[in-house]
C-alpha cells in the first residue's frame, strides 16, 4: 500500500511534537516495600517531525506502549521506550508523560487504622538522539493549613482548609531518583498537618489539635517545603506551588518557587 504519512512535504515546517494523547493503559509502578502496583495511566506520547515528513505513523506508538501494559516502569523503561520510538519513527526527538494515580498506605495517628491515600502523580520523559533521559517526577500532595492570623485574632478556634502541593523535581543522572512515598511524607511534613482517608474521633481530635498548634500561612508551607527539598541529596531542579482552598474566602490562597540547584 501507499506509504502517505511517508511521502514528501514542501512547506518547510518541522513540527516539534507530534503523537498520541489520552491512551490509557495499564502499567506497573515499583513501591518502597519493593513489590508492584497496578496503576491506570493517562499517556501523552510524541516526537519530532522532520519537515520533509507529510505525518507519523500513529499505530507505531500504540504499538510500542502495548508491550508494557504487564511491566513495571520507571526510568530506564521510560528510556528505552523513548529510544525505540526514535528508532521506529526516524525522530530526532521523543516525549512521554504518564499521568497516574498512585495510593499510599495512611495509619491514623491515633487509633492506628489503616487506609490509602490517592495521590496524583506523573513521569516525565525527554529525550533527544544520542543524549540521556531528562526525568521529571510530579506528585500533588494534599495537607491541612491552619491560619496563623485567624488563630492570633480570634478569642477561640481558627479556620482552616485544605490544601495540595504541586511538586516536581529532576535529579542529577548519576542519582537515583526519590520514592514517591517518600516525596509525599517529606512535603506532608511542611504542612500544619497530614491528610488522611479514614479518621476515628480520637484520629478527629489529634489532627485538628496539631493543625492549631502548627499554624500556618501558604507562605510558611512554601518556604518550609523548598527548605526541605533543598536538602535532598542529587536534586537538580525543582519547582512547587502551594493552593490553599480557603474556607472563608471565595478564593484559593496559591504561592509558588522554582530553581536549579548546583
């Protein structure tokens, strides 16, 4: 049959990513216990189109994606992924993005009942001819903030909300890359306090106590969390951004940093 997405173009465009959007397809992704978990993944999966090139053959991708629906991924499976596309399609470029919800195990604080907690999370993958993987990991992390002026003003109670961390983080190549169970515990640490699935009265109790006696603004989560992710060891870049879903306002409190790291 005639080959069209492989016949010639003339308008002198290279189109810089071209490919596959909204796949969803099982995958596995690797815990800190060291066994697997079964994750539903959203993908995004493009290359470069060189502009003598009318189109790329879409059926490639799915093809490639296919084969790892009983696999576990991580890095070097991101990699190759990457590596074949660019090999099958003649780019000089590939990208990927695996959206993802992935579930940590929760103990409530005081009546040590056990749940998951749902986290939002994504790998990242760049990748051009004859240069290594660039890998981003994003989790969103949810916490508690307690208002340090309503706390101040008020003669009892403050308010409160809910809040999510946005985190992203690139590590140096020679590094591993964080857990995403650890990278949720560290950032849930910056915040007045953890969420958790399922709470008992005393759970109710002991959350809303701490979140009193460690208020604070979206501003101290930020900073306190940039403090901390500063602190790990072969991070290269990172970048967070803080809402806080106000409970007395019609609006959401957002603060936000990035910044390369030596």
């Amino acid at each position: 049959m005639k080959d069209v997405q492989n016949s010639a173009d003339t308008r002198g465009i290279a189109i810089q990513r071209v490919g596959i959007r909204d796949v969803h397809i099982p995958f596995q992704i690797k815990t800190k216990e060291g066994a697997y978990q079964q994750v539903l993944a959203n993908i995004s999966f493009t290359i470069s189109l060189p502009m003598e090139y009318k189109g790329t053959h879409m059926s490639r991708f799915q093809e490639i994606l296919n084969k790892w629906t009983s696999s576990p991924i991580a890095e070097p499976e991101m990699a190759e992924i990457l590596q074949e596309a660019m090999e099958r399609l003649q780019a000089e470029a590939a990208d990927i993005r695996i959206d993802f919800k992935y579930f940590v195990e929760r103990v409530a604080p005081v009546s040590r009942g056990k749940s998951v907690l749902d986290v939002d999370c994504f790998f990242d993958g760049h990748m051009e001819k004859g240069e290594s993987l660039q890998f981003t990991l994003g989790v969103k992390v949810p916490y508690t903030s307690l208002c340090p002026c309503s706390k101040e003003i008020s003669e009892y109670g403050a308010h409160n909300q809910r809040g999510v961390m946005d985190v992203q983080v690139r590590f140096d190549d020679s590094k591993d890359c964080i857990l995403i169970e650890d990278l949720v515990l560290l950032m849930e640490q910056q915040a007045s306090c953890q969420v958790y699935p399922l709470l008992k009265r005393e759970d109710e109790k002991y959350v809303t106590e701490k979140a009193y006696d460690n208020p604070k603004f979206v501003e101290d989560i930020l900073r306190d969390g940039v403090l901390a992710l500063r602190k790990l060891s072969g991070l290269r870049w990172f970048s967070l951004a803080c809402d806080n879903f106000e409970s007395i306002h019609n609006h959401s409190a957002y603060a936000s940093h990035e910044e390369y790291l030596d």
